[in-house]
C-alpha cells in the first residue's frame, strides 16, 4: 500500500480520478459494502498497476515435474530442477508492458487486461500454489 500512496502523490491525476470514483460509488450505495466495493473498476485496476511495477515478490522457484527441451534451441531442464522465475523482469519487460517504467492504470482497462499473456502478470504467483490474494 505504500507503493500506491507513493504513486498517487506523484500522479495527481490518478488520485482525483480515484477519489472520483469512490465518492461515487459511496453515494450511488449509501456507503461502503461488498457491491460498492466491487464497483470500483478504476481503483482495481490501480491495485492491479501498483503490484506489477512493485511485485510482493521479487522471484518464483519452481520445480521441473518433468523434462523439458525449449523448441528451436539445445536448451532443456531436467526433472527436478529448480527454475528462478524473475517476477520483477516480468514485470518490466517493455514486451508485454510497453513504457514499463511508467505507472499506468489503463494497462488493465476492461479492453487492455484480455491482451497481456497468461503468465506476464504474477503478482500472486501462478499455478497450484500460488497465493489466493
């Protein structure tokens, strides 16, 4: 959470679009429950921009449950090998996030979220293990 006050001080008009939103939903529901909350698109989508430039966690390990050989190249990984998954690099990878260094909401607009790849966001992890959030 400090990550995203940090990012609303320096984008001013990311906050007041928030406090838009909030104040909003807030009074359309006489205030604060489940269904208002679920609402509140913008400020997910701001949760969800804040955990890609700032992952809680940094790396992934994970085991090979099988051998592996990479299409087109020698490379392959053997059973039982541990793999370092880089989520930070991930993260910023101008591939999938164009602009990575910058903070941008619209990222994970309604039309954006659908075209980042399967496993190009892992604020939580991926697969059986990962951390329900």
């Amino acid at each position: 959470m400090s990550f995203l006050v940090h990012e609303l001080c320096q984008n001013q008009d990311i906050q007041e679009r928030i406090y838009d939103e909030v104040s909003n939903v807030i009074k359309k529901h006489g205030g604060l429950s489940y269904e208002a909350i679920n609402e509140m698109r913008y400020l997910e989508m701001v949760f969800d921009e804040t955990l890609r430039k700032y992952p809680i966690a940094g790396s992934l390990v994970r085991q090979c449950g099988s051998g592996y050989t990479f299409s087109d190249t020698i490379l392959s990984l053997d059973k039982d090998t541990l793999v370092f998954i880089s989520v930070s690099a991930i993260h910023h990878d101008r591939k999938y996030y164009p602009d990575s260094g910058k903070f941008d909401p619209e990222r994970f607009s309604p039309e954006n979220k659908p075209k980042i790849p399967s496993c190009a966001y892992l604020p939580f992890g991926e697969g059986p293990r990962n951390c329900i959030g």
